[in-house]
C-alpha cells in the first residue's frame, strides 16, 4: 500500500467518522459542521480516484453552496442553540435497519467485488468537458432547466403573501396569528396548531 | 216371451215409489192404490214368467222320464236360464259390473212369492194402517221395499244383488222404527240393522272373494269358474263361509238372531212381509243361487248344517216361553229358516221348497196376528182369549196356518218339511243325522209352541179390555187369500216320481243333470215318525191348555223358564257385554284417544315440529349463522381496517423506514438472484 | 487500489445517512442526512467508473458524468426541501417531524 493510498484510507476514515457524528450529534450546528468535513473527505476520495473536476465540484457546490444553505436553513427555522436530544423513538428501529443495510452492502460489495480493482488514472477535464457537452448534450440541458425550476419552485413557495404578520413566535402566543396566516394561505395544510404551538414553546426552552 | 219383460217385474213397483213419493198424498187412497196397482202388475208378470220357466223345464224333464233315465234327455236339453244385462266396465280393464237379470226356475219362484205376499200384505195394510198420520210413507216403503227384494232376486250379479241385500237392510230398519216415537222402536230398528250390517261383513268379504277367485262378479260367471275347478278349495271355502255370516245375519240364524224378535216392534204388515216371507229369505236365496259352489265346498255345506240345525231347535225352545203372540211366531220364523239352511246343506230343492210354502203360512199367520192385535189391543196372549168366537175368519185362517206350520198332512208345510228330514236322512253321516235328529224334535216343539199359541189366543174366556170383534175385510180378504197356497202349495211338489216333472223340483231346476241325481222321494218311515212327533205336540199342548189356558206351567218351570225367558243370555252377551262395556266403554274411548292423541297428535306435531324447526333454523341459522356470517364480514373488514390503520402512525421517518426495508428485501433478492 | 475501499466508504456514508433519515427529529437535519446518502451515491458512482475504466474503459465517461448530475440534482433538491421545511415552520412554528403527524389515523 503507497502513501497515496495510505491517505485516502485516511481520507475515509474521517470522513466515515464525520458522517457518523453527524447523524449522533446533539448540536444541530454542530452537526451541519461535521457535514463539512465529511463532505470535504467526500472530494478528498474524488481527487484520489481521479476525479479531479468532480472534486472542485463537490466543495464548490456541496460545502461552499448547500452546507451553507442548510445553515440559513437551521436559523431561519429557529433550530435550537445547544445540545439537546436530537433522537426521536424511532432510534432502535433506525438502527436496525442502517446497520442491517450496511451489513447486507458490505457482505454484497465483498462477495462481488473483493478482487476488482480501481483504475485511478486522472480524467482530463477536456475530455469531461467535451463529453458533458457532446454526447450528454441533452440531458446537461435538461438539469439546467431542473435547476431553474427548482429556483423558482422555491421561491414560490417560500414567499411570504402580502400582509401576512411576522414569525409565528416573534410574540409567545403567536401561535393565533399564525392560525390567521395559515389559514389564508394556499398551503395545503389543515389546523389545530396548539401542539404546534406548545411545541414550539417547548423548544425553545427544552433540555 | 214373459221372461224378457222380467225386469219390469221390479221396475213397477220402484216407478210405484215415485209416483206416491211425489203424489202419494194426493191420491183418494192416499198412494195405497198405486201399490196395489204396481204389485197387481208385478204378480201377474211373475206368474207369467214362472208358466214359462215351468213349461220349459217341465218339457225338458218330461223328457228325461220320471227319476232316471238320464240319456232318455233330449240332447242339449238345460234348464231354463235367460239372462239379460249391460255389462259395465266402470274401472275399465278387467272387472266388469253387470247390471242385467238372471232368470231361471229359482228366480221365478221368488218373484211369485215376493209379489204375492207384498201384494196380499199392502190390502192388509190399507185397513191395519188406515188413519196413520204417515200412511202414504208407508206404501212407499212398502213399494221401496217389494223393488229392492226383487232387485236382489233378479240380479245377475253378485254386486248388484248386494245392492238389493243393502236397500232391503235400509227398508227394514226405516219400517221396524216406523212409529219412531217410542224409543222401543228405534232401538229395535238400530239392533236390527246393526246385527244385519255385521252379518254383511262376511257377504261383502265373500263376494269380494269370489270375485278375486274367479275375475268377475257374474253369478254365472262365479258357477262356471268353480264347474271349472282350478280355484283353491280352501280360498273357495273361505268365501262361502263368509256368505253364510252374511246370510247368518240376514236370516236370523244362531247367532245373530237376536234382532228378529226385537223386530216385532214394527207394524204388523212389515212383519209379516219382511220379517216372514221375505228379506229373512235372501240368506236362503243367495245359498241357493250358489248352489253349486256350496256343492264343490263340502266343509261350507256342512256349515249349514250345523247352523241350520242349532238354530231351529234353539229358536223352538225361545218360543215355549213366550207371551208376545208376534214373538211366538218370530222365533218360530228363526226356527224355520234353520230348517232351510239345513234343508240346503243337502238337497237343493228340499230347503228351495220349503222356502216357498214357509213364506206363504207364515205371512198368514202374522197377518192373522195382526187382526188379532188390532182387535186385542195388545201383543200379549195373556191378554187375549176366546177369540174363536168373535173373530171365525181370523181365527180358521189362522188354524190353517198354523197347522200347515205344524206339518200336518196334506197341508203345505208337511210336504216341505218331510222333504228336509228324508234330505237329511238320505245325506247321512254326521250332519245328515244330526239335522235328521233335531228336525224331528223341532217338530215335536214347533207343534207345541204353535198349539199353545192357539189355546191361548182362541180358545177360553176372552182375559183382556174392550170388545174384540172381527176385522175389516180389507184385512180378512188377504187371510182368506193366503190361507189357500198354506193349505195346498205344498201339493205342487208331491214326492212321487211320476208327478215329479211337473212338480216344483221340476220348475227351479238349475241343472238337469243334479235333478235327475237328486230325485225327490217319499219316506214313509220318516213322514210317519214326523207326524206322530207333530201330533204328539198338539195333543201335549192340547192337554195343558185346553182347560186353564191362563195357568201356564211353561212360564214355571224354574231354571229352564228362567233361561229361556233370558234368550239364552244372548241378548245380554251382545248388548251388556259386547256392546256396552267391550265397544261403547273400552274400544270406542281406546279409538277416540287413538284418534285425538296420536292421530291429530301426528298432525298437530308436524305441523308444530315443523314450526319450531322453522324458528329454530331461523334463530341459529339465519339470525346467527347467516346474518352472522354477512355482519362478520363487515365486522371484520372493520376489525382488519382498525387493527390495519395503527399503522399511519404519522411517523414520517417511520414510512421512510419502511421504504428503506423495502429496498433492503429487494437488494437481497436482486442479489441472490444475479 | 482495491475497489472495496471507496465502496465501502460509500456504503458507511450510506448507512449514515439513513440512520439518520430515520431518527432524527429536526427536519434540517433530515435533509442533512440526506445530503450525505447522496454524497455516498456519488462517492459509488465515481468508483464504479474507475472500476469499468480499468476493466473495459469508457468513453462516454458515464460515471463521472453521472455523479455530476446527481451533485446537481441534490443541490436542486436541497433549495426546494428547505423551502418546504420553513413553510412547515412558518404554518406548524415546529420543525420537528414528530409533530407533522396530522397523517396520523
């Protein structure tokens, strides 16, 4: 085993531990921050498989774009500050399924794959970027359009109608007036906010 | 030529019923004219047919010679027979009813005696029945009556003789209760006709039996089936011997005779034209009919026999103890006809001719009876006595009478009833010696009860109410009429062999070849032996009553009165016994209980079972198993749909848990398979 | 280099990311988990090209291309989930997935 190798199997290691934390961590903003190195290691295993392009990508796109996305997404939803149970009743359950699923992909990838080889020759960025443009012509356009769509589609549906209020907790028992905007709002969504509300009372404040 | 008209000789007097039924009461004589009218004309048809039915056979055993030269017969020569009659199939196939007329030498008899006496006993009625408030009712019966016994004579077959035989039964109950307002009376009637009816089992058994033997119910088609002789001796005897229960009842013999004497609760007249001459004489006359197959049955012949010879000693010894004048001369009749039961057990013509005199003699001295009564006011000799004096026409006819009962010679009954005894004598063996033996004594006590009977009623100081005189001429003009044949009928069959084709025996042949064997013959031991018994009786009875006819030593003689007077405790055996406590007290309840328990019990429990089935099966079946089985399947959609809904838990990330699941089982099958 | 190494990365981010798909209660995390079984499609998808370049090579490059594609989608598809998750926030003022029970039978 070279050096290069030796890295990415380090490159792997951290990135499997990060992803780990991620889902365990009891700090969400923790967590989103454990998303970043593994997603770091992510393009780390791209530059060692040769994926050059796809690596750049990766941090450009995941860590620089989505990461911080998920950021804004955490503190626009009043995600709670500090560590908290962040595990619902479902965990036994999760976890038998993710370690049998792990367990049954790795039993498969061993079995079929334990003698293949990785070719790790460095796919020249032309040649990506011809074949991007050439043969997968048409469907590059078409994740174009996805994109634009999507950007719209979120829009639309973020957007705030005209002369609805402020946050729903912005005064405690906002939970009314966010009754009102709900309920003017084409959303699909039907009624009693109490456990809403309470809810969002009791996150705040909640061990 | 008279013989083809024979049906008429019933048919007057049935068309004689409806015109007094429908106009009787109209009539200046109230429908008695239309009776005399139709028997007049019935009489003189009969006798017609009997010169013919005579003439012929008289030429054809003229023929044969006196008693014996059988081959001396013209060739193909028979005895009279025509017979006549629509043959119906009313089931179709094979059991055909005839209804036609049989007529030969018997039949012709029988007319003659019937229409005769009906029509000497209907001018007798018009004067004994004169101011009855139902005297047109009356002469129609009279009329029903002369129609359904000459119906029974003239049937050529066996049902429709046993439709005469049933109407004869009906007319005799209806006239025995005619004054039905004494309950006497209707007691009397319903006795009469029940004992009947019993005896009727056995001739409808055997008459169904002779007709399952032989395939037809034909008179001649039943003697040819026996001439035939391919039948079953004992099937055959069984059916003969069930006709004889039949004839039992009808002619009073032992032991259902009880109803004759009861009988006499009826008008006079009925008595004597019925309870005489007549119905009694079917039983007889059936035997006769079937003569032939009585001959090819020894065991029923012999039955006869017996019968015969029980009941006319039985009866004579009822007679001594009677006081009823009507009852002396029932039981006398009982006793007679057992004479002619015998008499058929061996010689046909023997019983046949006795038969005929008896008829007249003894209709004669009920109708004399009657006179007697009508001027006593009352049945009881006791209360009766020198009636010779006031009464000389009632009283030499009925001497004449009775001595021709008596058998006193020449007079009628002697002849006839010689006859039976040298029958009998000539028979021999057991039943020929015993009927002998018993015939003889019969006549020893006939003579005496009948002398008794005359001291008593004639003879002495008159012992009763009132003042006797003599009847009107519509009643002695029949006396006088009848008392001509009970003198000389027995002379038309004098047993010596050159008057014997011209004699009676000649006239009811049925068959050449049995009167050529069975020649009538004169025994003079036997007729000598005969008279001195009879006259033994006369002179014995004479003894007794001639002086004190009132002081009967009869009616004392302890035990032996007691039990005649008690009818041999017969009466008390059927009525107390039978009737009342074995049928009336035990059966009819046990049959009502059968009927309304287990019967209706049967129905009312099906019906009730099915009923509860009903509910039952509607209870589990429907309500809990159908209905059950319909709402368990939507309970248990809902149960499947409640147990199925807990698991929209609203857990997002379970349903994504699942899905994740999902694809695990499909990666191990993808795995696997490749 | 043996091809068990990155597959087996993949298949840990994977089991991660389903873990925590299915238990976290935070919806932003959720997506976060998400974001990282897409990490692991694409982690899989580049070793699968290298593994069919060293064996029969290919020219259209399909697996990078791919991984490029699913880079683009998940990004697309991350905008638009947290477009959702703060309209849920702004109609429920929750975003814990155990409240968005209203599904519930």
């Amino acid at each position: 085993m070279s050096i290069p190798d030796l890295f990415m199997l380090g490159a792997f290691v951290l990135g499997g531990a990060a992803a780990l934390l991620v889902v365990t961590a009891r700090n969400v903003v923790h967590a989103a921050l454990y998303l970043v190195i593994a997603l770091v290691a992510v393009a780390a295993s791209f530059l060692w498989m040769g994926a050059e392009f796809l690596a750049w990508a990766q941090v450009l796109v995941y860590v620089g774009a989505v990461v911080v996305l998920i950021l804004f997404g955490l503190m626009l939803t009043r995600a709670p500050i500090g560590p908290m149970a962040q595990h619902n009743e479902n965990r036994k359950f999760a976890v038998a399924v993710s370690g049998g699923l792990f367990v049954l992909l790795v039993t498969v990838i061993v079995a079929t794959f334990g003698d293949a080889t990785v070719d790790v020759t460095p796919v020249r960025v032309a040649d990506l970027g011809e074949v991007l443009y050439v043969q997968w012509a048409f469907p590059f356009m078409v994740l174009g359009f996805l994109l634009t769509v999507s950007l719209i589609g979120a829009l639309v549906l973020a957007r705030r109608e005209e002369g609805e209020g402020p946050l729903p907790d912005d005064t405690d028992e906002g939970s009314d007036q966010g009754l009102e905007d709900a309920a003017q709002e084409p959303g699909p969504s039907d009624v009693t906010s109490a456990p809403g509300a309470g809810d969002a009372g009791q996150q705040i404040g909640a061990p | 030529m008279f013989s083809e008209w024979a049906w008429l000789i019933p048919a007057l007097p049935a068309l004689s019923v409806l015109i007094i039924v429908f106009s009787g009461r109209a009539l200046p004589w109230k429908g008695a004219e239309v009776g005399i009218v139709a028997l007049l004309a019935s009489l003189g048809l009969s006798l017609g047919v009997a010169w013919e039915v005579f003439s012929h056979n008289a030429g054809v055993t003229q023929g044969i010679g006196p008693a014996g030269d059988a081959d001396a017969a013209p060739a193909g020569a028979e005895a009279f027979l025509l017979e006549r009659g629509l043959t119906l199939t009313p089931l179709g196939g094979d059991l055909a009813v005839e209804l036609g007329m049989r007529v030969d030498g018997l039949a012709a008899m029988m007319f003659v005696l019937v229409t005769a006496v009906s029509l000497m006993v209907h001018i007798y009625s018009t004067g004994y029945m004169h101011g009855d408030a139902r005297y047109t009712y009356f002469f129609a019966l009279l009329s029903l009556f002369s129609f359904s016994m000459l119906l029974l004579v003239i049937a050529s077959d066996l049902l429709v003789l046993l439709v005469g035989w049933e109407l004869v039964g009906i007319c005799s109950y209806l006239l025995i209760g005619f004054w039905w307002e004494d309950k006497h009376n209707q007691d009397a009637s319903i006795k009469a006709f029940l004992t009947t009816k019993l005896g009727d089992v056995g001739l409808v058994v055997g008459i169904m039996a002779l007709a399952g033997m032989f395939g037809t119910f034909s008179i001649q088609g039943v003697l040819d089936g026996v001439a035939a002789g391919d039948h079953s001796q004992a099937l055959l005897t069984f059916a003969l011997l069930a006709l004889i229960l039949g004839a039992v009842g009808k002619s009073a013999q032992f032991p259902l005779h009880t109803w004759l004497p009861d009988a006499m609760a009826g008008p006079t007249p009925v008595s004597a034209l019925i309870h005489a001459a007549t119905m009694v004489t079917a039983g007889v006359f059936i035997v006769a009919r079937l003569f032939p197959a009585y001959q090819a049955a020894p065991v029923a012949q012999g039955t006869l026999a017996i019968i015969g010879a029980i009941t006319l000693v039985m009866a004579g010894l009822l007679a001594l103890v009677q006081t009823d004048l009507k009852r002396v001369l029932a039981y006398s009749t009982v006793s007679q006809l057992g004479y002619m039961m015998a008499a058929l057990s061996f010689s046909y013509v023997a019983g046949v001719f006795h038969l005929f005199t008896h008829g007249f003699f003894k209709a004669l001295l009920f109708l004399g009876a009657g006179s007697v009564i009508h001027a006593a006011h009352s049945n009881h000799m006791t209360e009766m006595g020198g009636l010779r004096r006031v009464m000389p026409v009632t009283f030499w006819t009925f001497l004449a009478g009775s001595l021709a009962l008596i058998a006193i010679p020449p007079l009628a009954g002697f002849w006839s009833k010689d006859e039976i005894l040298v029958a009998a004598l000539e028979a021999g063996g057991y039943t020929g010696t015993v009927v002998l033996v018993l015939g003889a004594l019969g006549g020893l006590i006939t003579a005496f009860y009948m002398t008794r009977a005359l001291y008593l009623v004639f003879a002495g100081e008159f012992r009763g109410h009132g003042h006797p005189h003599e009847s009107e001429p519509a009643m002695t003009a029949p006396l006088i009429a009848l008392a001509i044949p009970a003198v000389a009928i027995g002379w038309i069959n004098l047993p010596f062999p050159a008057l014997q084709p011209l004699s009676l025996s000649s006239w009811v042949m049925f068959d050449v070849d049995y009167w050529v064997a069975n020649p009538v013959e004169l025994n003079a031991v036997i007729a000598v032996i005969a008279t001195v018994l009879a006259l033994a009786g006369v002179l014995a009875a004479r003894a007794i009553y001639r002086e004190a006819p009132e002081r009967d030593p009869l009616l004392h003689l302890g035990l032996l009165t007691h039990v005649l007077q008690r009818r041999y405790y017969l009466d008390d055996l059927y009525t107390d016994l039978i009737a009342r406590t074995a049928v009336r007290d035990k059966l009819a309840p046990a049959a009502v209980w059968f009927s309304d328990r287990v019967l209706d019990g049967a129905v009312y429990w099906s019906g009730r079972g099915t009923y509860e089935l009903g509910q039952g099966l509607y209870a589990t079946g429907d309500q809990r198993g159908i209905d059950g089985a319909v709402n368990g399947l939507g309970l248990s959609a809902l149960w499947s749909g409640a147990r199925m809904r807990l698991a929209q838990s609203g857990n997002v990330q379970l349903y994504a848990g699942a899905l994740f699941i999902g694809v695990f089982v499909l990666a191990v099958v993808f795995a696997s398979g490749a | 280099m043996q091809a068990v190494f990155p597959l087996t990365f993949a298949a840990l981010l994977f089991s991660a990311g389903v873990y925590g798909v299915l238990s976290r209660r935070n919806a932003v995390l959720v997506l976060m988990s998400v974001e990282l079984m897409l990490a692991a499609v694409t982690v899989n998808l580049v070793a699968f090209h290298g593994l069919v370049a060293s064996e029969a090579g290919d020219p259209l490059l399909s697996g990078q291309v791919f991984a490029l594609f699913v880079m683009g989608i998940g990004a697309a598809e991350v905008g638009v989930g947290l477009a959702i998750v703060l309209l849920l926030y702004r109609n429920r003022a929750t975003v814990n997935v155990d409240d968005a029970d209203l599904m519930k039978y």
